[in-house]
C-alpha cells in the first residue's frame, strides 16, 4: 500500500556529455563542482528546503562507492541530511530514464507520490512554491488518500531563448487551467500540458515528415486557448502521483521519461483512445477498485469543472513554465552550461555579505574566499564575482575576475585569469593569461600560456608558452568516437 508524504528520487548519471574534461572513473558527474561545490548538493539543498526528507540518489554501481565517500567526507554535503543511496544491480550508463523506473529495486523504493529529478539541476526556486501550487490544482478532495488516483502531475520547464551552446529545448504546447481561488491569488500559475517534444526529435520529423504532422483531434479541439512555445527546456523536475510508478512498471514502449511518460500523457488528454493503449485506466482502476463510484469533487469548495476537450479517465498533467532569469532554473548537462552556471553562482553575496536571512539565496558561500590567508596582498580578486575554495594558493601580482577557483589550486604569480572555472587541484603557472577558459580537476598549464575560450580536460599537462582559441585540450589517449544520438538516455539525462 502507498504511504502518505511525499519522496524524492534523485538520477545520478555518469554524464558522458562532459566527455572527458571529467575522469567518470574518478569524478562522476554529480561529484563534479559546479561553484566550488559538488553538483548533487544543488538537488539535495531544493529537497531540504521543500521539507522533503525521504530523499534516494539512484546510481550506477560503479560510481557507488565514489558517491558514499564524498556524502561522508566533502564538507558542503555533509551540512544537509544525509540521503538514501540505491545502486540497482542491473542499471546501465546507457539505460534510458523510463526503463530506469522499471527496475525492480527502483519500483520497491517508491512507496508514496514522488518528485524526481536529475543530478545536475540548479534550482532556486522553492520547492515548497511547487508543491503548493500542485496540490491546489488537484483539489481539497483529490488530495484526500483515498482519492490519490485522480491525483494528476506537474512538470517544470525553462526560459531557454538564449540558450547556451549545446542546450537543448523543447516544443511544448500549453493551455491555461480553468482557475481555482488558490491560482486566482498568484501571478505564476500551471498551464495545462498538451504535448512535449524535445527540438532534435521535431527536427528529425521534418526532415523525413517533409513538415510538422498535427492530429485532427488537436487541431479541433473546441473552445481551446493552446499556445505552441519553443523558447523553453524541460527542467526534467516532475512531481508525479504513485500510480505512476505501476504507469512505468506494466509499459515497456515508455522509453524516456521526458518525451514518453510526459509526451504520452500529454497527449492522453485529448487524443481518444491513448490512455487505453498506455494502460492507464488500468493502472487507475486498480487504484480505485475499494472505493465508491460517487463523485466527491461535487463536494469541494474549490470548482475545478473540465473542458469540454478533456477526457474525463485521465489524470491532467500540468506544466508550471518559469520565465525570466531570477530566480535561477537550469540545468548544468554541459561544459558550457557548467561555466555559465558557476560564474552566475559567484556572484552571489555571501552570508557575511547579507544582513538579512530572507534575502540569500539557498545557494550562498559563506564568504566569497574561503581561505584568504593564503591570498597574497599584493594581488586583486574581484570580490563581487569570484569564488576562491578552501586552501587556493594566491601568489602575488595575479590578477582573478568573474572566476571560480576551485579548492587545493594554485595561481602563480603574473597570472590573470577573467570568466574562468578552475576545478580542484590545478597549478596555473606564472604569467598565464586565462580567459573564459575551463581547466578540469588536476590539470597544469604551463608558464606565459595564453588562453582564450579552452577547455583543458581533467589531468592535462599544457605546455609552457602555449597560445590558443577554441581549443579542447584532452588526453593524449582517447576514444574519439562519438556516441549515437540517445537523447534521453539515463548517462545523459541524469
């Protein structure tokens, strides 16, 4: 039987879209710093801020031991409740999201209406806001336990118009809820979501479609406001009820959690039939079979009367869509994105900057150096936009802008280093010029070297004098052979 409160579900991929400016034998991606700080603290800190106490990191079991050693050791995880941590025996790096949900020790974990999210999700706004606004929408009734299988979901998405290198977005077609005294009081209210499909599958239905192929049935739906946006990504943060899980278990044509589980649904709204071949009333009805067969929504203070267009067996699926830039929603699934993200970070005031507890963000440092006795007199860090970690090494005349440095580094003396993240354990020699450059955990750039927009990849060695633009500096021995598109896969995904 289902338990009542609700748990999280963390995926902790390998992250292969890093490629190898992180090691995944020594530093999976959710390890990796993301503002001097590991990438699963950001998830783990919107959990303990949502009140969410149940929390399980779902992970390959050759990262296993990787992840145990730095929740017992890094000292920024070790300040948030420690989580639960599931490695199924047979989840592979190549196994895509939805089949992940399949695994029988994922389907034991689940026990009560979940939220599942990845490893690599930056997120400030509060949880608690989300939470809030999805049981709102489901009504005071749909929300008692016994009729948990109306209860319907809620996904997030992204503004993505200045997407960054290498970001995907998605086509998302929406349509306002019919509103509820609750929804009425608040300015960000849930759309209603009526498809999902991420740009690279839409651009590879155009060119073997020879256009963009739209059912009748969506094209006809009565009395509609739909709205087809291109501008956002999927956020991949979901709130989803517990028939869900049995949802995932029975169909095995659900491959991705994003384009599948939610496109389907989506779809199951209004186009006739689906929810069947899905197996959802299925899944619902088993759920219902010891209650009555009255309507109590009747009963409720809140109206929450469907559309003419809906049908009535399928729980809806909302999406709460974030726009602008504050506060910060994204996903860090690239080197780019991993830049751009710890730069915004660093800006941040820190809680010795801030007199007041309401106004910092989740995800603000104590202070901006974390160790300014090694920090040379003689040198400038611009103090409103750069991070120093523990134990970084500032000799004199360096010169640190709009940066990252991440712990146990060293900056030479001469060096000047402008829109930079420097992971742990690197030496940059003297007189090094850096710009807008990432340089990966234990890599070393030579003296005089000369650097704009690189990425040096983890355990480099760059010689001295070297000059370059655009440039990926990796190991000397590497598979350059480039994956297959698998564009929700769990590795890449997570």
């Amino acid at each position: 039987m289902p338990r009542a409160g609700l748990q999280a579900l963390i995926l902790c991929g390998p992250g292969t879209s890093f490629g190898a400016l992180l090691n995944q034998e020594k530093t999976p991606k959710c390890l990796a710093l993301v503002a001097n700080r590991p990438m699963i603290y950001y998830p783990l800190k919107f959990c303990e801020t949502s009140h969410i106490s149940d929390v399980t990191l779902i992970t390959p079991p050759s990262v296993l031991a990787h992840i145990q050693s730095a929740l017992q050791q890094n000292p920024d995880l070790k300040l948030l409740p420690m989580p639960k941590v599931l490695a199924p025996q047979d989840l592979q790096v190549t196994m895509a999201t939805a089949q992940l949900l399949r695994l029988p020790e994922v389907q034991s974990c689940i026990e009560s209406d979940f939220l599942l999210l990845p490893c690599d999700l930056v997120c400030e706004l509060q949880g608690t806001y989300l939470l809030q606004m999805w049981m709102a929408s489901q009504g005071q009734t749909v929300m008692a336990e016994e009729e948990r299988h109306r209860r319907g979901g809620l996904c997030v998405y992204y503004h993505a118009a200045n997407a960054m290198k290498d970001e995907v977005s998605d086509l998302i077609a929406v349509e306002p809820l019919r509103q509820t005294k609750i929804s009425a009081r608040s300015s960000h209210r849930p759309a209603k979501l009526l498809m999902s499909i991420g740009m690279d599958t839409v651009k590879r239905n155009l060119e073997c479609d020879k256009g963009f192929l739209l059912r009748h049935s969506f094209a006809k739906r009565k009395f509609t406001q739909a709205k087809m946006l291109t501008g956002y990504r999927d956020a991949h943060l979901y709130i989803f009820p517990y028939w869900v899980k049995d949802l995932a278990r029975r169909q095995e044509r659900l491959v991705s959690i994003s384009e599948d589980l939610i496109g389907l649904w989506a779809k199951s709204t209004w186009q006739r039939g689906l929810h069947k071949k899905l197996g959802m009333d299925t899944c619902l009805s088993q759920q219902k079979e010891n209650l009555g067969e009255h309507d109590y929504r009747e009963l409720s203070t809140i109206t929450h009367q469907r559309p003419q267009n809906d049908i009535l067996e399928v729980p809806p699926l909302q999406a709460y869509l974030h726009t602008g830039s504050m506060p910060l929603v994204s996903r860090v699934d690239n080197p780019a994105l991993l830049l751009s993200t710890s730069l915004r970070l660093a800006k941040l005031e820190s809680i010795e900057e801030v007199d007041h507890a309401a106004t910092q963000s989740p995800f603000a440092h104590d202070r901006k150096i974390a160790s300014p006795e090694f920090v040379a007199s003689n040198c400038f860090i611009s103090m409103i936009d750069c991070l120093l970690g523990s134990n970084v090494i500032v000799e004199r005349h360096s010169v640190i802008k709009e940066s990252c440095i991440g712990p146990n580094s060293k900056i030479c003396s001469g060096a000047r280093i402008t829109r930079c993240v420097i992971l742990d354990n690197v030496v940059i020699g003297e007189r090094c010029v850096l710009t807008g450059c990432i340089v990966g955990s234990g890599s070393c750039i030579g003296n005089e070297s000369v650097l704009r927009d690189c990425e040096i990849h983890e355990g480099n060695v760059v010689p001295e004098q070297t000059e370059a633009k655009n440039e990926k500096f990796m190991p000397l021995f590497e598979d350059l052979e480039e994956d297959t598109d698998n564009s929700d896969m769990f590795a890449n995904s997570c």
